[in-house]
C-alpha cells in the first residue's frame, strides 16, 4: 500500500497538507533507544519551510508530538506514532485549483484517480509537507545507524547550472550541515543563492540534485535481483515530491565508459579488501561492497509558481488560464537534502538491525 | 524477499547460470487467456545470447517449458511456472574467480553474503541469463497489456558515446524490433555496431542506456508516495543487472530547469484532457496522467572482459592478477532492451488488471 | 510487521494502554464515503469498557478522533488517521508486575523480547484497550460492506459453560444487538450474567466463544491456499487478545463425520445455485460460495484476576507471590463481539472493492 | 498472493494435480546447509498416497527434483527450488465433474472465480497432491530447526470418533513415526484403522484431528497483534486442504475455564523460568514463552466420496445426481500428519533464522 514500506523498519505516513495533522507511524524499532530529541529536531529543521535562507513560505516549526511507543523516555517495542500538528493552515479558497489543475502537481491525476474527492488544500496528500515525518523516522534511523558505526552524508550537487563539486566516490566525506547551504565548494553557495533569487523574482522555480553517500556499511548487506539496496533507495526515494530520477555510483556517466574503466579493482588495505575505485557506489549485485554507498537524486523545480499558466476546468471542460497566488518556495532542493538522508538512513538501518 | 516481486502480479524467479534449470513463477494472471506462443518466443529471442548479431557468447535458445499453470492451452488461475533448462553449461573450472573476485562482479559481495557458499559458476544467481524467465513473465505481461490498449516500446538510446535521436515525449513511438539494431535513426546502426566491435577487438566492454515508452496507460492509475509507477518501475529495473540509474519524463535535465519550462501546461484534444509537454514523462504524484510514460535505464558496461585485472585472493589475503578466459559479451545493452520492456509491462499490469 | 495488516485495505493500528492516544490508520479506503458517525459511534460502543453491564472497570468513552483522510466529510483517498485519546490512565504503580509478571499474561515474554523496555503500564500494546482501533477501523468496513449487501453478525455462543443455541448455519440471521446480550435464545441472558457475577464475586474470570456469520459474501471471493478466507480471518483474528481458537462451519465437529454427513449437496434456489447445507460455511478451497460464512472463536477466561497467583521475581528469579489490585472485567466475551465483527468486516471488505 | 507465504523463509508452491509437474520455491534458507536427502524422503514418504496402509489410492513416489539453489551439494544462497514430476496422470475423463461439481470440493467456487477456465483434472491447483512441495520445504525446516535445538512433534488425536491419548501439553513428546499409526496409546491403532477400513467399504471417508508439539522454542519470538506465532501458525495451516478449526493450548476448552484455571502460575525451573501448567500452548500476547508450543488443527472427511451426490449441471443450471468412480482414499488425516508439522517447522523457523 503506497503510505506504509518497510520490511524489517516498516514507516505508514497519514495526514494531508491541511488535514488536522499528518504523522508517522514506526514498527520494528529495536526497544531500549532513548531519542536525542535535539538531534532530531535539529534534522527536522533542516527540512521545515524556514530552511531555505531565502523562503518566504509557510512557517511551520514541525515540532513531532509523540503520542505511543515510549516508556519511560525510551522506545518500548510498540509502534512509534508521532504527529505533527497542522497549525498554519489558513482557509484560503482552493475552488479554482479544484476545479483548474495546477500544471506539473497532481491535482489532475489525484482528481481523476479520487473521482474528484482529493483533499485539494495545499495539495493534499501530495504536498511536500509530508515529508516532515518521513523526516522524523529517517532522523531516528540515522541515530540508531550511527551506533552501528554508519554515517550518511549529502550536499547539494546542483541548484538549476550551479554545480558544487561532486563527492570523491571514495570518501572521506563531510558533514556540512553548518554552511548557509551544504555544499562542498563555498563558491557556489552565493551563486545558488542569486540563482534562487533570480528565479524568486522572476515568478518562477528552479530544480537541482543531491548527492548522498552512506559510510561504514558493512560488506554482505542487501539481497540479490529485486531487494537489493538500489531497489530500496530507489522505491524509497521516488516517494519524495518531485523526484524525477536515481543513479549509483557512476549511474548515467558508466553508460558512456568501457568495462576497463568501470570496472573496481580489488585491493588490501589494512586486514580489509577493498576497491581501488568506486565506480559501483558500494553496490554490486545488489549487495553492499563495503565501499561507500553514494547517488544522487534529481528534483524537478517546484510546479508551484505564480506565473499565469494554462490549464482546463475540469467541470467546464474548457481551457483557461491559471493563476496561483501566495508566496512559493522557488527551490526546494535545499530542503530535500535531509528528506534524501532519511530516505538512505531508513534503507540501510533494516538491512543492518 | 529479493526473488518475488509484485503485489497482484507476482513473479518469483529462480535459478542459477548453472543450475540444471532456471525459471519463473507467475501469480495473478487472469484465467482464460491463451498464450501466443509464438511472439513471446519471439519477444525472448530479442534477448538470448544470440540476439546480439556481434555476439559470439554462449548459445541458449532459451526456450520456455511450461510446466504448470494451464488448462486446456489457457491459463488456469493456478500459478505459471516455465522453466527453461540449463543445456550449455560446460564445466568449467572457476576455482580462481571463487578465491578471486571478478572486478565489478557481485562475486566478492556474494562471497561475504553468503559465507563463501554462493555459487559462482556462470555467476550464480547473479547472471544475467536469470533476465530470461523475467522476459517470459514479460513477454505475457505485454500480450495482456494489449488487449488493455497498451503498448510498450523501447530503443537503444546510447551505447557508449553513440547517441540515437531521444524519443519524442509526445509520441508517437515505433516499432523498432524489425531493425537491426532498435534504433530510431538508422544511422547509428553501424556506428553503434563498430563501437562494439572496437571494444571486443580491444579486450574491452561498453555500457549504454535504454529508453522505453508505455502508451496507452489509462489517466489515474498508480498510487501516492511510496507506490508510484516510478516507485514500482524502479523496484523491478534494479532487479536487472548492470542497472545504474533511471530517469522518468525529463529526468536529471529537468533539475536545470525552470518550473516555466519544466511544467506541462493542460489543454483539451478531442474530448481528452492532455498535457501539451510531457516532460513529467506521463507521472504526477506516482499516478499516471494519460500521457506516454517515458523513461531512461543506464546499464553500466559489462564487467566481463579478458584484460588482466587486479584483484585479491580471498584464501591468502593477498593482491594478484586475474584473467578471466573466454568469450564475452562486449555489449549487453543490445539484450537489455527486452528485459526494460518486461519490466514496464510487469508494473503496469498489475495496475490494470 | 505486527501492527500492520491488509493488502487492499491496510490498517495500521498504534498505541499501549497508557499511551499518550492509541489510533489505527487506514490504507485503501474508497474516496469520497461518508462515514455515518453516529452508527460507528454505537458499534464501538458495543466494545467500550462500559458495555459489559456487569462491568465496572476502566471507563472510557473511546471517541474517535480522525486527523486525516477526509476532506469535506468524506474519504478523499489519503489514509484515514484516527486516534483515541488516552484520558484515564491513572498513574498507578506498576513496579510489581513489572518484576513480577502476571500468569496468562503478556508481561514476561514481552519482558524477554524487548529486553525489559516493554511498556508494562495497563498491558502496554498487549492491552484489549488496542481493540478500540480495531473497532474503528472494523465499523467503518461494515459500512462500506453494507453498500455491497453484505452484512455481518454474531452473538455469544457460550460463556463458560453456558450456552446459547448455535446459529442455524443456513442462515438467516438476526440483529440481537438491541438485547442485553446478544444471544439467540433469551433464556440465557440471565444465566450468562449470573455466570459472570458468580465469577466476580469469586474475584476470578471466565472465557467464552463468539460465533459470527457473514452473510450475502458474494461467489468468487478468496484465493487458494494461503490467501483463502479462512487464512486471511484467522490472522487477523488471533490480533485480538484472548483469542485462542477459531473454526469454520462445522469445525472441529466435522472431524468426527463421515463425508456422506459433512458433503453439502449443490441444489438451485430461484436463478442460483446454493448448498441444501453448509457444513463447509460457506468457503471450499479457501473461496466463498455464496453461502453464509459462519465461523467461532475462543477467547480464554481473563487472565487478570485479583486472587493470589504464584509467579516469580524478574530481578531476584525466586518464587513468590502475586496480587493485583484493582477492578477487572470478568467476563471480556461481551466487549469481544463488536470485535469479531470488525475482524470479519475487514477480511471481507478487501476481497469486494 | 495466494501461493506465496513467509517473510524471512518465504515458499511459493506452484502446480496442479495433473500438471507436468508440481514444487516449491523456497527463499531465505542460510546458505551452506546440506540437506540430508534421505531424512527429507522419508519425511515426505509419510505424507504419499502410499502411506496410509489401507490406502490404495494412486500411487505416487513424491521424489522430489531439486533444480535450483544448490551449489556443491549445500544450499547457495539461491532460491532453492524443486519439482516433483506429476507421472500418474491418467487421462481420465473430467467432464463430469466440470459441469456438475462435487460437493465438499472447490470445483465449483473455481468454476466461478476462474470463469470456468479452471483446471479440474484431479482438483487442479487445489488438489492435496500440492501438500506434496510443503513438506519438502517443511522437511528442509524441520532438519535446520533440529540445529537450533527445535524438534516437531504430532500424533492423530482422533479419527471419527476414535481418540488418542492427548499431548501432556507440558511435554516430553515422543517421536510416533516408527508406528503403524502415529498415536500415543496403541490400543487406538486397530480401532482407528477399522473406522477407517469401515467407512471405505461404506463408499465413505472419515475426519480427524491432528495434534501438534513443537518443543525447545525459545522465549521471545513472534510479534506481537498480527503477527504472532498463532497468526502466523493459522495463515499457514489453513492452505492445507480440508482444514476447518485451529486451537493453541487449551484451545476452545479453555471458553469453559475460569481465570484461575486457566492461568500458567510462574515457577523457577534451574535457572530457567516456566510455567508449571502450559494451557496457554507456549504463546503468550502472540510471543514464545519457552514453553512447548502445541495446537490441534481439524481436518473435514475427504469429500471425495463413491455414492450418488446431488449436484448441479452448471451448464443446464438444472440438478442432478453426480458419481464419482475410481478409489479415494477414505481417510487423509493420516497423511495430513507431516503437513502439519510442514507448517510448524515452516512459521517457527522464520522466527528463529
């Protein structure tokens, strides 16, 4: 069912943009964890509408109200269910985008697919919004991975033609979630910046990607054919708004190389083997290698903008013109980053629990 | 578990390189239909050994036995198992990649998985000769997906740096199988050919990418988040080796876009709601649209190649040379286009059905 | 995972006793229903602590809370969130059963498997409190079964020894819950309640069993082996605490029949073929047959009774002695009617839409 | 689907009575194993048609065929898969019983899911011949149990109206399979085998209970709600044909019990903690308590009986008598014996790998 995934860590996400409140509920937690909240809020905030320097969107402070699967301060064996409370949901009118659909959302598939009960305010159950609690169930993940001695790291890659420098596939890897935007080159952090804001106030939006690497997997994890690890990220990572694409390690760019140049040659370091190279991102047949885990994630730039578009009413059946109006966050990419890390966290912590 | 996949098509394969047969299990087709034999050996031809008109690999004519799941020539309502036997398999001694991991195979990963017990003749469970009974499930899957008014398509989008033209987004698509080479412009055929050709006369191998296009999906099919069509699409294609990444619509090119440009505006053709673009490749919010779903599978070049390579024995802990003998496939992008279309076919069925 | 059931109707049930709320969210439900409150209201009133006319233990009024899933009154696709707030939850010591675990209980495997972090406060998940979601989600499935002419029943076929006349298994079937208790025969009500106030004032408990009848199931239904009707009840059946058997039609019975007994011979009724009998209750090879699906259920006498029970001290492993103080139900098979209802609500509803 | 069961050991059996073959696929098992052949043939010689001593039914030898999943004579990893070639097919003539199916069986809820298309010969996909690929996979689970120290035991509890001793439910249990008939109490062989004999010079069959120990669990497996060790337990037995009740421990006598009865007082046993009684069955809130897990499954008389049974003509839609020649075994109870312990070996191992 498309709101519950997991085998081992099994996460349901409810809740609509403007419902009373959306939530998570998370099954399998190993029992005795006591939650750094500050961590996790910290991570959330990374992901709340204030994020981006630049927004000027919604202001929610996605604070999770745990309501089961603790005692005692610690998680208990219970599902736990957290809810965050939709405060910021003003009754604005969402008649015209009812009934004219919003191009690049779902207002038209889900009005077709519902046969027009979709829950349209702010896009619903589509909304970017839920993310928050895929965003408390990966900061949790990435708590319990790093008592297994796995870290997860990403920058943003790309904002619109704004490249950061990509990852070294073979690590070391950085935290930097201390710069006014994590990337790598300090250079490109205005230019992304003025790239949003020229998109900003041109009424219109810009897309970008994430690159994400997992360090300190242990070799042997993940399964053969269907459940391997990029089947999971992969299924995982396609159910974050805007999500237009995947690749591992190399990904497209081994498309365009010969097997001689692809090919990770084993080696010894230490007591331990392991590649010279890492153009297989850390997976080869499904199974981790040992080596870093690394892909990135391409984001197609937010639908919403407020420039007159083109659209039918669905009543009428007639073409119209579009108009949405408010104040929209021209570039979710930065945003996107911890919903990525939870995504790999969420992946990689069943395999290893 | 890693074999089984699908929820109201399920498939299990099963099976080994060099296990005495390989196969598939189906669960879910509707009872009543009968098989056209024909066309899906023809659909499994496009992806046997001997479909690549360079290739000199091994010879299986990979013919299907159907041993269960049909009554009178129909389907039963009982589960399909076809296997299809392992004649070719010459015993070889593959003792030195057993203590020496092929560079770029899952060989190493297994190894450690599976406590040195994997089998690694022919590549064991991880060879891509296990894409065969996928092909057949994907070869019926596309016989019923017709009668539904669906129709796959696919062509050889890259090999290396050949680039074929890329598929209109709009449509429409054609039937490229009778070609040589399943191309759109025809003149890439050789140039493709000849950059094969140079990587076997060089020890070597190439990669290239895959695009297929779904049409005729009916507008509404699909579910929120986690159980999109590009969720399930990409669960299955990682599910064939040498996968690297996928992209939907646009994919990774509609990151440096704006939302302008990326947004495909709705119009009315005829009585049908449409859009005028499809750079959302026929998916929004994971539900189809009504528009073609299009998407790009990168393969990575085939590791397999006869350089001497550096890797490490496993018994001795120690780094050393391994040449693999023998005749490889130096592009196996050629055969992956068959098993690209039973993956779209296999994901979509079972949300008509 | 445990708490999550259901392949087209997926409910997800979450909270221990004295959670801050329990809630169940609910996966699949058509868009655009609109709930009658007032009916679900009254069903889970039927399970509501206070039901029990004899009963004087925790008073809730278990109040649903929905969060999600509506918009405008009605289903809107989204996953239906409900919770049920924790209001009554005494802060009682419960370091006693905490090392000493109470015999029938829960406690001491939870203990063992959760490493002592179990939630012990009321029964932590392991409480009957967690059949309130049940309820929920189970009165919402009768009213969605009811628009497909399906309805369910069911009374209390004994309590200890005491026992209502069976269900003629043909059919029809009555609404007894307008009774004191729902029986057939009214000469047992006052026997039944004598039983369980002789029970009480013994301070002990006493088990029973529910027969439930679902009736206008269409033919078809159901799948063979592992995914029949019978399969699909049984598991979700045996999520009810208490619960420690079930049968269908004859069941145990038909063990000691001959074929020529337990054989219902096909006969025409009108346009429909029927069964002269139904000894098989309404499923053969696991699909219903258009006859009335009758099945019981075996709940054991409550293991929360205030006499001195023989345990053992978690922390000092020695023997001693065990009391519990405080009010409990007698007699749980009053409050487990509506639940068996909810349960074979649900295993129905997903095989209909 | 219906033919696939299991998380961490998942089976999918695949076949019909009169296909060219029937099997299993088996996934999960630990790699390494070396099945030890002649224990598993002789574990599914029990359940042949030959092993009822008065049977004298078709006569199968159930060798299995193992074509997949082992590497060097141990288990690799790979999906484990094995058939077992369907020789004694005669083509006898069904078209009888496609127009006018037998009562008690599944030919006509097939008839009329399947539209028609279902396979009738010998009962098709719902024949008990599928019993055959459970117990090679149960057989298998049985022998990897033994190395966690869990052994499998069971006995006929009754057939008709012959009883055997019951289990002490506190154990020890006694290997029954070098006996005529597996019993406790020998005087009921003779007694058991002319009911038997009895019903069939009656052109009749009998049902029976079967009663199932498995011993040396250890405390904490399972789940709790829906996943306990009697869901999981139940989902399973119920895909054995003719199955009609289940019950754990004390089972439906238990709905006769008061609390202070029923309840398993605490005791310290060595170093370990028991219960001193073990009416629970070794399951407490759905979890192993370490005490001997042990339920009774009841089994209809074969419907497959000589005598003139009323039936419909489903193409006249007009009664009629229906007789079904040729020699049914009168009494399946025997034969269902190892099914039984299939299923147990199979729910329990999962919990413990």
């Amino acid at each position: 069912m498309s709101n519950t995934i997991g085998d081992r860590i099994k996460i349901t996400i409810f809740g609509q943009s403007h419902s009373r409140a959306i939530g998570v509920t998370i099954e399998g937690l190993p029992a005795g964890f006591a939650i750094d909240e500050d961590r996790l809020l910290a991570f959330m905030a990374r992901r709340a509408p204030g994020s981006n320097p630049l927004s000027t969107a919604r202001k929610e402070t996605d604070e999770p109200d745990i309501i089961s699967g603790l005692a005692g301060g610690r998680t208990c064996g219970a599902p736990l269910t957290a809810l965050i409370w939709n405060n910021d949901t003003r009754s604005k009118d969402y008649s015209n985008i009812k009934d004219m659909p919003r191009p690049g959302h779902a207002d038209y598939t889900a009005y077709m697919k519902y046969g027009g009960y979709n829950d349209i305010a702010g896009g619903g159950q589509f909304s970017g919004r839920l993310t928050a609690p895929l965003c408390f169930a990966g900061g949790i993940a990435l708590q319990l991975l790093e008592l297994e001695g796995v870290r997860v790291y990403s920058h943003i890659y790309s904002i619109e033609n704004v490249k950061d420098d990509p990852y070294d596939l073979m690590g070391p890897f950085e935290d930097l979630t201390e710069k006014k935007l994590p990337v790598i080159n300090n250079d490109v952090i205005d230019k992304m910046l003025h790239t949003i804001e020229y998109a900003r106030n041109d009424v219109d939006s810009v897309g970008g990607i994430v690159e994400c690497a997992i360090d300190g997997v242990p070799v042997g994890l993940g399964e053969p054919m269907f459940d391997g690890i990029e089947n999971r990220i992969a299924k995982l990572i396609f159910g974050i708004p805007a999500v237009k694409g995947i690749e591992f390690g190399r990904g497209f760019a081994a498309a365009s190389l010969r097997g001689s140049e692809n090919n990770d040659e084993f080696c010894i370091e230490g007591e331990e083997i392991r590649t010279r190279t890492n153009n297989h991102g850390g997976i080869l047949g499904g199974i981790s290698s040992g080596m870093p885990i690394v892909f990135r994630t391409a984001f197609k730039p937010t639908p919403s903008i407020s420039r007159p578009q083109q659209s039918v009413s669905l009543s009428k059946m007639e073409e119209g013109t579009l108009e949405i109006h408010g104040r929209h966050d021209p570039c979710i990419v930065i945003r996107a980053v911890p919903c990525v890390e939870a995504v790999a966290a969420l992946a990689i912590l069943e395999l290893i629990l």
